[in-house]
C-alpha cells in the first residue's frame, strides 16, 4: 500500500476534495488514538501483550495485521471500512503493550511514555508542514523507502535471533528514519491528490505513526530507562 507510485496529474484532483480528504484523514487519525491506547490499557493490564511475543508472537502478530490491513482495503468505500480501521488500531494497541509494560518497569518508564508520544506527535507536524511546503514531485521516494522496510525486516528478524541489543538499537534508528520519510511520503501523496480516500490515507498514516512511536520508544528505553 506504501509502494504505490502515482503518476497522474494531481491538478486533477480537485483543491476541494483534495481539502476534504485531508480533513477527513486527519479527524480519523485522531480518532483511530482512542482505541489505540485502549488496547495498549488492557494489554498491560492483562498482559495479553506477551502473545505477541517470540516467533509463534510474531508470526500471529504478522497474520493479524495483514488480515485486518486486507478487511480495510475491502471495505474502504463503505462506513465499514471505519470500524474496521478502529479495530485494527485497537489490535495494535495490544502489540505495543508489550514494549509499553516493559518501559513501564523502568522507574522513569511513564515519564518516557509520555515522552515518545511528544516526540512523534512533533515528528508528524514536522513531516504535515513539509508536505505542505515541498513543491517537488517525491513519488520516486517509494521504491528507496520500500527497499528499506525489507532490509529492516530482514534485520529484524536476523535481530530475534541474535538478542542484540546494538542490532535493536540500529533498527530502532533506521526504523524511526524510514517511517518519517514514508510519513512524509504518505502526506505528500494526500496533499497533491494522490490518495483520495480518506479510510487508505489514515491507514498509512498510522502505520508510519506507530512505527516512529515504537522506534522512538525503543531507543528512550535502551538509552533513557532508569532502573528501580
């Protein structure tokens, strides 16, 4: 979904419904926070988040967002395609309430929560502002950035493996720098027309948001975490 490369003319689109779309996609990105952090609550309130956790965690993991992913773009043209969206984000609040329990137990581990969410919250309205600003065509970015989402799952999974903690650090990093680019891919594409669907346009959106969140809070744990 991030791999694909438009290459009509954007001044087709309507500066009216290119507003809309944006305004459509930036209202459901903050509603899809809801039932993010509620999945997150109850994942470490139960510790249901440790499924996800070692191959057979990762492989359900995988199965499930693709499944979800599939039921979004099936029914992206209907008001199913929201609640949908809504359950897949509360999926995703699951996964990460593994990493969240773990920073938790960091005696500063709420503090760095709170500053992860900061820091990609500033990432986004760094990467909206640009989007708007950049005149240039950055279609041709996806390739490059497609080419390094495999070398950081590769890495990833060489890393399940390994247990290093230098080798989650540098994915980490890679991680945070590739998103950021796709976020500001992804926004680019929503501004010049490129995606007019606003349900396709959040998906993307949030998965470039819940991987910078995850990296960054990655690396506050690795570098920030103060133990008890």
């Amino acid at each position: 979904m991030n791999d694909q490369i438009h290459t009509f003319d954007y001044d087709l689109v309507p500066a009216q419904e290119r507003n809309r779309v944006m305004r459509n996609t930036y209202w459901l990105l903050a509603l899809t926070m809801l039932p993010t952090v509620l999945g997150a609550w109850v994942g470490v309130s139960t510790g249901i988040g440790q499924a996800f956790s070692g191959v057979m965690g990762i492989i359900l993991m995988v199965a499930g967002a693709f499944g979800f992913i599939y039921a979004i773009e099936r029914t992206k043209e209907t008001a199913t395609g929201v609640y949908v969206l809504l359950g897949f984000t509360f999926f995703m609040g699951l996964v990460l309430s593994r990493m969240i329990a773990m920073v938790l137990g960091f005696k500063n581990g709420a503090e760095l929560v709170m500053t992860a969410f900061g820091g990609t919250a500033g990432v986004f309205f760094l990467m909206a502002s640009l989007a708007t600003v950049i005149k240039r065509d950055l279609s041709g970015m996806a390739k490059w950035l497609m080419v390094g989402v495999v070398v950081l799952m590769v890495g990833s999974i060489i890393n399940i493996f390994v247990g290093s903690s230098v080798g989650m650090m540098v994915i980490s990093m890679l991680s945070m720098l590739i998103f950021s680019a796709f976020m500001l891919y992804d926004l680019k594409q929503i501004v010049d027309g490129g995606e007019t669907n606003y349900i396709s346009a959040t998906l993307t959106l949030y998965l470039d948001v819940i991987n910078v969140f995850q990296s960054l809070l990655a690396l506050l744990g690795i570098f920030g975490g103060e133990r008890e």
